[in-house]
C-alpha cells in the first residue's frame, strides 16, 4: 500500500512594509520572525530602514534563510497626506515594496501603515484586472454567525474607502471580487453576498442600487440573497456585504466605535459596582470566548481587491500575532490564484 503524499505548499516571497506603523518596526519585524520559524515555504522580505530592522531581528529569534532585507530611507506617517507625503518621499517603505512586489520580487504585499499612502502606490505600481473599474478597500468585522469550513466568525465589507461614489458596474464588480475573496479565505464555496441598502425590497435605495439588485440576481455563479439593512451587518446575515466607500467607511467607523464603547462600559462597571465586578467574573468564561472568536488579530489583515497583485492590509495597531496572520493570509490568496479566479468571475 502506498502512503499518502502530502502536498506541500508553494514557497511565496511575502514584501512586508515594515515601517509607519502605531507600534513601530519591532512589531512588524517580529510578526515576520515567527513566520520565518512557523511557516516554511513563507519568505519574508522586510522593507524598510535596514538598521532598525537589523536591531529588530537581532533581539528576537528567527530564520536568517527566510528573511530578507531592502533598504528604504522614508515612510509614510499614519498623519501624512498620502499623494503630498509619496510625491516628497518616493522611496518610502511602502512604495519601495510595491515596486518589488510589481517586478516580481515577492507576490504580495502586507503594510499595516498609512492606507491611503498603501492604496495609491499600488495604483502606481500594479495594473488593475480586465473589466475592474476602481479598486475596492475590503474590510473584516465579527458577527453573530460562522462560516465555512472554517467555521470563520468574519464577514466582508466592501468597500470602506477606495471608491467613495460606486456606479451600478462598481458594485456588481465588488460582489464578484468579495465573492472570490470569502470563497478562498473562508472555506465557503458559496458565500452569502448583499447589497447594503435602507430595505430589504428590491426597489429600495438609490438608482445604482437598484440596478446593481437587477444585474445579480440574474447571476448564478454568485448566491446573492438580495439587500440587507445596516441591522443585519452584526447579525452575519451575509458573508459578504457591498456597498460604496462613503458608506462603508461609516459603517467602519460605527462597528469600531461601539466595541470601544462596550469595552468602556464594561471597564466603568467593574469599577463602579461591586454587583457588576461578581457579575463579570461569572460571566468571565463567555467573555472570554466571545473575545477570542471576534479577535481581528487572528485574521490579520483585509484586501484590496481589484489589483492584478495582492495587497493585505493590516489594522495601524497590528502587533507580531496580527502582522504573522496577515502574511499567511496574504500566501494562501497567492496560492488559490485570486486575481485569476476575479478573473473568471467577472467574463462570466
């Protein structure tokens, strides 16, 4: 009897921008270290000041085989402007690793600096797919559900900034790109898509709406189950949720502020109530365990989508666990061929 031949996955070259970040490079460069320890067929090219980066590496345990260093003299500040601060600086971090990435230095990039400034070098560098008009920024969020065999506790939003007005093609567009996303990430081969809308009824919402329901609906490649409303985003009603930047940025924004919000309510009564402090430590063990499943640093990071490369973009405050899950999500889209799939989908 034969045995079983395990495949092994494909080495992928990783550009990390490590600089411009809340925590600064440490963080990057450590996240990078565990993945040179953990995740063999992974090489991670660290761009950014090579004697911060040396001193990083020098203080925490790594592969020296899989990680590479390239020089970048500038960053962009999470405070900068992104079009003036890359105009002055064009060799900052996270434009130097796009460049690579385009000339087929590494596959993918992961920054968890400046968004704009990250979303605009890789429109100065990389080529957008046949038949997508504007690249969309996808964020994560939890939700009440699971998906996939993954059970994953995320769904997709997009997009949360890119296109801030989205014509009827742009979203119809988003819902294909979102669809391909989730199917890989998630283990869902046919995940849920919405339109963001104020009702559910097909007619509800602006023209391009409107339209953009007609036009899926007709799709059969896509499981679209229609609009949903800003309620239903919590609840996980849908794995992916498409809508225009403008008002997936608020949307963003909201989600954020109510879990500070809650975690601030939580924090106040354990302080102010002896009732709510035994309450709490009751309830401790579900706390704990709803914190676990809606911990963004076990997903790493989120897209952009439309790009003919990948681009991951992790959270401004991502520490070492978040910037290593970030650079395994980045490989395994590298893997299943993402921009071929977005491909696909949009000639059918």
């Amino acid at each position: 009897m034969e045995a079983m031949v395990v495949k092994q996955p494909q080495p992928v070259t990783i550009a990390f921008d490590v600089m411009g970040t809340d925590h600064g490079p440490a963080e990057v460069v450590r996240g990078a270290a565990q993945l040179s320890l953990d995740s063999p067929h992974i090489h991670a090219l660290l761009v950014g000041d090579r004697t911060l980066i040396d001193n990083a590496l020098a203080e925490v345990k790594h592969n020296g085989e899989r990680i590479s260093v390239q020089h970048a003299a500038d960053f962009v500040g999470m405070d900068e402007k992104p079009g003036e601060a890359l105009a002055r600086k064009p060799h900052a971090s996270v434009a130097v690793a796009a460049r690579l990435v385009a000339e087929g230095e590494a596959q993918a990039l992961v920054s968890a600096g400046n968004t704009g400034a990250g979303v605009l070098a890789c429109a100065r560098h990389f080529q957008l797919i046949p038949g997508v008009r504007r690249a969309a920024l996808a964020t994560v969020y939890p939700t009440r559900s699971v998906r996939g065999a993954k059970e994953d506790p995320f769904s997709l939003i997009l997009d949360v900034g890119a296109t801030v007005e989205a014509t009827a093609d742009d979203l119809v567009t988003f819902a294909v790109m979102g669809s391909q996303y989730a199917r890989i990430i998630s283990r869902n081969e046919r995940p849920k898509v919405a339109l963001l809308s104020n009702g559910v009824e097909p007619q509800k919402g602006p023209p391009r709406v409107v339209e953009a329901h007609a036009r899926l609906s007709e799709m059969t490649d896509i499981n679209f189950i229609g609009n949903v409303e800003g309620i239903d985003i919590p609840k996980g009603t849908a794995d992916v949720i498409v809508t225009d930047g403008f008002v997936g940025n608020v949307c963003l924004k909201m989600l954020e502020g109510v879990h500070e919000t809650v975690v601030e309510l939580a924090q106040y009564a354990y302080k102010e109530s002896l009732r709510w402090r035994a309450g709490l430590a009751m309830l401790s063990s579900g706390i704990q365990r709803i914190k676990d499943i809606t911990d963004w640093n076990q997903y790493g990071g989120a897209p952009i989508l439309g790009f003919d490369r990948i681009f991951i973009k992790a959270h401004g405050r991502s520490k070492a666990r978040a910037i290593a899950n970030a650079g395994k999500v980045a490989a395994k889209v590298v893997a299943n061929n993402l921009g071929n799939s977005i491909r696909e989908g949009l000639l059918k």
